[in-house]
C-alpha cells in the first residue's frame, strides 16, 4: 500500500476576513478550498488563523495544533502574543479537528484509526494542507525566508515529516511528540477507542489487530527503515505502510542543524518508549527533556514563545515585553464578508 502526498500547485482564491484586533497585531480568519484528492465530508475547506504585527514582520512561524480541540485556544493565545512581538504566526486547524471533524466522527481520532486506510486518508490530507498553506502564503508574501514550522502532539509528528518533503521549511521544533506508532496504537491513552474496536471484533483489509505481528514486522524493518532514501520509504513493497506515517521513519532525513526536539518528561498519553525513540533519532538536532507533563506545558506556553522568537533571532527587549504584555481584544468578531482575488 503506497501513500501520495501529491497536489497539483495552483492560484489558490480564499475568503478572508477581520475577527479580532490588539495594540501590536491584526488576525484574520482565512479560508480556502483543499487542493488534496480525496477529502472526508466535513474537511473540504482549509481553516487559517493568520496573525499579524502592525509593524513589519521579522519571520513566519507555521504553528501546527495536537490531536482533538482543546489545545487549540492555547496556540491562538501564542499567535496572537507572537504577532505582536513582530512575528508573523498562523495556526492552522488540521482536517479532522475542531472546526473541521469529519461527519459522524470525533475530533483528532482518523488519526489513529486502528486502519492504514483511514489513517493515510487524513495524514495525506494534512500534509497537503500544510503546503497548500505554505503555497498560499509565499502567494500573499507573507512566507518570509526566516521561517519556522512548529508543531505539538499530531502537530510535531506532521512537523517531523513535513520539512523531509518540502525544502521551503527554514526551521522545524516539535514539543510533546512521539514515533513507533505500535506503542501509540497498543499502549496509549487516546488509543483506548481502538483497542475496544479490536475487542469487538473490529477487522477490516487494512485494520491493525494483530500487535504482535506489528511488533515483529517493526523490529524486522526499522534497521532498513532508517537508512532509507525517501522514494524507497514512500514506495518500497518490503516497508510496511505504517512507516510512512511515522515519524521515526522520517528522522534520519531531516537536517538536524535546524531541528529543535522537546520532550515531556512526565508525558502520560504518549508511552515512554514512543517518546524515548524518537528523541534518540534526533540526535544531532537541538533536544531538550523538559519537567512537564503532555499538556502541562500548555499555560507556560510564554516561554515555548520566548524560545521560538530566539530560534528565529527575533528576540529582543521590546518582543519580550510584547510577550509578556496583557494584549486585549479591541473589536467582536466580525462576519467573514470581506474576500480577496488571487492573481
């Protein structure tokens, strides 16, 4: 089973509006139809929060969210905080979460469909999106040389993959991510729903029941695996298809020089051995272990923002005291009337 994360390229028209406003920055809320194949009901349309400084901007960061809804008000709280500290910042919302669940599903769970099929279906579509942004943006000139992609939970596993695939991606950090997707499907909290599948019965051409053959299977292939150019792993018939999708499979092929790994120590939805083995992977790259839990780190967010402005050499005394400012919102949120050709 091979997976595609072709597109064809093209002038993307979008609906843009003004929803909010602060002292130092402007959001807009941005939608476009996908340019991916194959979408779910419910996903079709690409959902962009696009912060951005009144001054000029120093860097682009493409700020990817985890699994499910909950974190996502988190990461808008950091666009709007890295917008008025000069920074311009989008967050993108992944087909299959928040805004943008697929009919008769949950938000984040396509992800980790105990189905290759299923699964590809989605991580093929948010990884065309995740370019389809980055085209959109480099179309509004906004997508500045200085940039960055950074992702937390789903968000760091796409950042993983990403940059192997689009060589546009000037920096990538990842924050409370994992690898060896066995472990995740087996053993992990948010995985419990497919486990029960699997109690009841659940079998499917492609589905995953069967965890000690998948074991097996890893333990046989992760050596070719890892030494694998990136034809061979999208394509190759002796790689099992849920490499594809994982990022230990892709770690070896980044450039570690403009990586930044951050691990969760006291992580309990990711198993340890998920965690563990993708940090030892990223040899090479910044990596940091970090006392947090998954999603302890989420209100201390100010200083992941600190250091994503220092990685980017945007830092300085007056986007600290923008971080650390109490910013507020001047105006409602507006309809989404306004609109803007492409050319």
């Amino acid at each position: 089973m091979k997976i595609d994360f072709s597109y064809t390229k093209q002038p993307i028209p979008f609906l843009s509006g003004y929803i909010f406003k602060g002292i130092n920055y402007r959001c807009s809320y941005i939608r476009f139809d996908t340019l991916y194949r194959n979408p779910s009901p419910g996903t079709e349309t690409v959902s962009l929060y696009h912060f951005h400084p009144k001054t000029k901007a120093k860097a682009t960061i493409l700020i990817l969210h985890g699994l499910g809804s909950g974190n996502i008000k988190f990461l808008l709280w950091m666009g709007m905080h890295l917008a008025a500290a000069g920074m311009n910042a989008e967050v993108l919302i992944l087909p299959g979460n928040y805004t943008r669940v697929e009919k008769d599903s949950m938000s984040g769970r396509s992800y980790i469909w105990p189905d290759i099929a299923v699964m590809y279906r989605f991580w093929e579509h948010a990884v065309v999106d995740i370019q389809t942004t980055i085209d959109f943006l480099e179309q509004q000139g906004l997508w500045l040389e200085n940039n960055c992609i950074s992702g937390y939970c789903l968000g760091g596993m796409l950042a993983s993959m990403v940059p192997v695939l689009d060589k546009r991606i000037h920096q990538t950090v990842m924050i409370a991510t994992g690898g060896y997707f066995p472990k995740i499907l087996y053993e992990s909290s948010a995985t419990r729903f497919a486990r029960k599948l699997f109690r009841e019965g659940y079998r499917t051409e492609y589905s995953l029941h069967d965890p000690k053959s998948l074991f097996s299977i890893y333990q046989e292939q992760y050596g070719f695996v890892k030494k694998a150019d990136l034809e061979t792993l999208l394509t190759s018939e002796k790689i099992h298809p849920l490499f594809r999708i994982d990022p230990i499979a892709y770690a070896h092929l980044l450039d570690k020089n403009r990586v930044t790994f951050i691990e969760a120590f006291f992580d309990k939805t990711l198993p340890r051995t998920s965690r563990q083995l993708l940090y030892r992977e990223m040899k090479g790259a910044n990596r940091y272990i970090l006392p947090t839990g998954h999603t302890w780190w989420l209100p201390f967010e100010i200083l992941y923002a600190r250091y994503l402005l220092h990685r980017l050499h945007a830092y300085s005394r007056n986007s600290s005291k923008a971080l650390l400012k109490m910013e507020t919102i001047e105006e409602p949120v507006n309809d989404l009337d306004g609109h803007i050709d492409t050319h």
